[in-house]
C-alpha cells in the first residue's frame, strides 16, 4: 500500500547564502526548533501568484531559506537580522521555482491515495493496539505515569502530550516504518517527564532511541510535526 504521509519524502528547499545558490535537502536544525521558530515570529501572507506563504523569522537561521512541502506548503525563514522586504523580494525571484515544485507535487498527488475519515475508523483500533503496546514496552524503562492513550486523525501531528498527562497519537503512524514509530513514541512518552525540548528531554529519549538525530532528520522530510 502507498500513503501520502509515507511517500513524500523528498522535500525541495533552496537555500541562499553570499557565496552561492544551492538546491537542497530541507536541514531544519532540530523539531524543537521548528516549535521555538513558531514561537518566535511567523505568519502567513499570499503571493500574488496566490500561493500562500508562512514566513517566520529564526533566532539561529543563518540565510534566507524557501522551502515547498509535499502539501503545498511554502516557508519562508529569515535570519534574525533580514527585513521582511528582502524576504518579500527573495521570494519573487523564486516564484517560479516555487510555482515548479507545487505543480510537481500536485502531479504527484494526484496518483496517491488520499486518506479519508473511513480509513481513519477502519484503521483506528488497530493503531491503538500497537501504539499502546509499543508505549507499555517503552515505559518499561521509563515507569512514568499516563492518564489516556488517543487515537487521533490529525493533519499536522504525529503526536503529542498534554499537561494532564494524556498522550495522542496520530493513527497513520500505523503505516510509518516500525522505527518511526518508535520514535514517536518515545518522544511522546518522554513529555510526561518533560514538557519541553530541553536537553534534558533529548537525554531522555535517547536512553530509548540512540539513533534518534537520523530518525528525526528523516522525519521532518515528512509533513507533519511533533510536539
Ligand atoms: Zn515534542
């Protein structure tokens, strides 16, 4: 079977610093600082092409950096010290590179399955079987306590835990590699002890998943985020 949220690994970035234009592999520095770039300044505006935009600023971004999203999904980060003008105008230099690879995308989409609420029920109770057993295994180590286990069909996360203690999962971490999953897992599971991306928290997981910096670095080609 071929799902979208597995498929579309291959994420188009173009990257511009003074000495040279390069195409390349999207390299955010880490999900936590994806949620701390959120945190800091972002916003969405439409080109007038009418494609729509998220432009953030980022404490630690060194250059101006486009990236297009399997989804569609255009962002625009700017180091600290670029104005939103030079961002603007970056932008329309590369609309048609951005246009290019929207188009490619919805080519590409076009031959997917798209997931609907039917398989989402269909497929829920098995994800929260093995989503539950893989969360009693890893908390073997951890001993942490939990409230509630979720099944969810959300768009834009794999996981996520709240402050009472109850974990979330996203049930198409049923078709993800049994690693990936893991991988969720633990970090999810690892929030009852931390709610943050400290280092603390990165210690944590790694006592369960020491390959994480690769499993993660594969995980943000996918669109869809942890938190
Ligand atoms: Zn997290």
């Amino acid at each position: 079977m071929s799902f979208w949220v597995i498929d579309n690994i291959f994420i188009s970035t173009f990257t511009i610093c003074s000495t040279a234009l390069q195409l390349c592999v999207m390299s955010f520095a880490t999900i936590g600082s994806i949620s701390k770039s959120i945190y800091y300044r972002s916003m969405v505006e439409k080109n007038e092409d009418g494609f729509e935009y998220t432009i953030k600023k980022h404490k630690s971004a060194k250059h101006m950096r486009l990236s297009v999203y399997p989804t569609g999904r255009v962002v625009l980060t700017l180091p600290y010290y670029v104005p939103k003008y030079a961002g603007k105008k970056y932008l329309e230099e590369k609309k048609d590179w951005v246009l290019m690879h929207i188009e490619n995308y919805k080519k590409k989409k076009g031959n997917k399955k798209e997931l609907t609420r039917t398989d989402y029920l269909k497929h829920r109770e098995e994800a929260r079987k093995i989503i539950t057993e893989r969360v009693e295994y890893f908390n073997q180590f951890y001993n942490f306590s939990y409230k509630r286990i979720s099944i969810k069909d959300t768009k834009t996360m794999w996981g996520s835990c709240s402050a009472k203690g109850n974990l979330n999962f996203n049930y198409k971490l049923l078709f993800m590699t049994p690693e990936h999953r893991d991988y969720v897992v633990v970090h999810e599971l690892c929030h009852l002890k931390e709610l943050n991306h400290s280092k603390c928290f990165w210690d944590l997981v790694r006592k369960q998943v020491p390959d994480m910096e690769r499993i993660k670095k594969e995980l943000r080609k996918i669109d869809v985020v942890l938190e």
